[in-house]
C-alpha cells in the first residue's frame, strides 16, 4: 500500500505530515497482508538533499567506508533529529502499532539508528538476515544506488508472532543467527524465491513493516556507492524482561 502524501496527510505549521484514521487502517493492513506499507514523499526534496549532503561528508570523513549513527545527538540541525523529536511522527507510529495490536503504545523512546553503506566494509554488513527488537520499524531511505545492485530491502514478512517471553525471542534469534540458515536465506535470496518479499526503495518514501515478526536484511550494493537508510524502531515488547538486562552488553539480543 502506497499511501501519497499530498493527498492523504495534512502538513501541521511546518511540521512532517500527519496521517488520516483512514490512511492509518490503510497501511497497518498492507503491512499485515504484504509485509509493508508506504508513505510516499514524506521529506521534501530541500529535506532530502540537506541528508544526502551529510551522508556524503560523513562517508567521506571516515575515509569512504561504512559509518553508522546511534540516536540523533550526532545529527544536529538535519530532518531526522527533526523527526526524533516530532510529536506528529510520534502519532504515526503510536498509531500504527495501536491499530494494529489494540493496546496502547508504551512510553518507549525509539532505537533510531542511520546507516551508511559504502567500500568493501559496506559489503559485511549486507546480506545478515535478522529479527529487529523491537515490534515496528519505520525506514527512510535516503541514498539509494542505482543499476542493478541496489541494495534492495529482503524480508520473509511477518514469519513469527510476538514472544510472551524474552527466552522465546532469543531462541527465535539463534535459530536465524547461525551458519546454516544464513546460508539457506543467501541462497533463497539469490534464486529470487517467491517466498522472499524484495523492495527497490525510493529516497523520501517512508517504509513500516513489523520488524519483530519479519526476517530480513539488504542486499549489497556495488563498492563505489553510497546506501544509506535511517532507521526508527518503535516498542520494545522485552524492555522489561530481567534476562534480557543480565545479558545486555553480551551479544546483538
């Protein structure tokens, strides 16, 4: 489902556009029934060029390889601190997961993570198929190479419902995160098979799927390009959950 800006949000003062109930109900269904949902042209050009801009120069300061940020306290003054600390993006995604769970959103802050694929150690961090944390993953692409190595987002979408416990969820992990499976996906990923859902995205779009539930990961894209994506994850259903404290700070759970 591609929900068009202009035509189904309202701009508030200046602010990122806020979704109708109807476009709401619109994209948690999508999501439910193709494994994502699309707003399109949810930054304005003038936005999106100021975070190519920074993506570049951050790509180019490291010496042309991959550079992540955590948060927004290193992204002062560009479109995604913006979005951080939006309260209309805030609604779309309490929304979104309020619809489509019938419970209300927990006080959570996002994970929020910007992600700049470049050079062969671009290349490592491609093709590693993952559950997310945390239940909704909201992705703004923000360079996207073209040709036909693109870096397309692959994902088994909404493979798993989510754990009553935190020891069901890392069993869930471990089962992907092994050898083997990686392995199986890669080749699953390379046959094109049916079962996999592939999505060329576009710069600008915003991009919501149930991470929790969905297995996926991108495909690399060619060494002389720039792939960079900003990342919001939203509703941690473990934050509580004692095992998970005792084992942070130990592995990727």
């Amino acid at each position: 489902m591609n929900i068009p800006s202009s035509a189904s949000n309202i701009s508030l003062n200046g602010e990122f556009p806020d979704l109708s109930d109807e476009s709401i109900s619109e994209l948690v269904s999508s999501i439910n029934r193709v494994g994502y949902g699309v707003v399109s042209g949810y930054l304005e050009q003038r936005e999106l060029d100021q975070l190519r801009t920074f993506v570049e120069d951050s790509v180019r300061g490291v010496g042309n390889r991959y550079v992540c940020f955590t948060g927004c306290a290193d992204l002062p003054g560009t479109p995604l601190e913006r979005m951080a600390k939006s309260q209309v993006f805030r609604r779309l995604c309490t929304r979104v997961y309020e619809r489509a769970t019938g419970n209300q959103a927990p006080d959570q802050p996002y994970h929020q993570i910007l992600r700049c694929l470049t050079g062969s150690s671009g290349q490592q961090h491609s093709l590693r198929f993952h559950y997310d944390s945390y239940v909704l993953t909201v992705l703004l692409p923000i360079c996207v190479p073209e040709g036909r190595r693109s870096g397309e987002l692959v994902m088994a979408p909404n493979v798993r419902l989510v754990r009553t416990w935190y020891a069901q969820n890392l069993i869930d992990k471990l089962l992907i995160d092994n050898p083997i499976t990686q392995f199986l996906l890669k080749r699953l990923t390379e046959a094109r098979s049916s079962h996999l859902v592939r999505l060329k995205m576009k710069p600008g779009n915003l991009y919501l799927f149930w991470g929790y539930r969905s297995i996926h990961t991108n495909e690399p894209c060619d060494p002389d390009k720039i792939r960079a994506t900003a990342l919001f994850h939203y509703v941690d259903p473990h934050a509580g959950s004692r095992l998970k404290r005792a084992l942070r700070g130990s592995g990727p759970f």
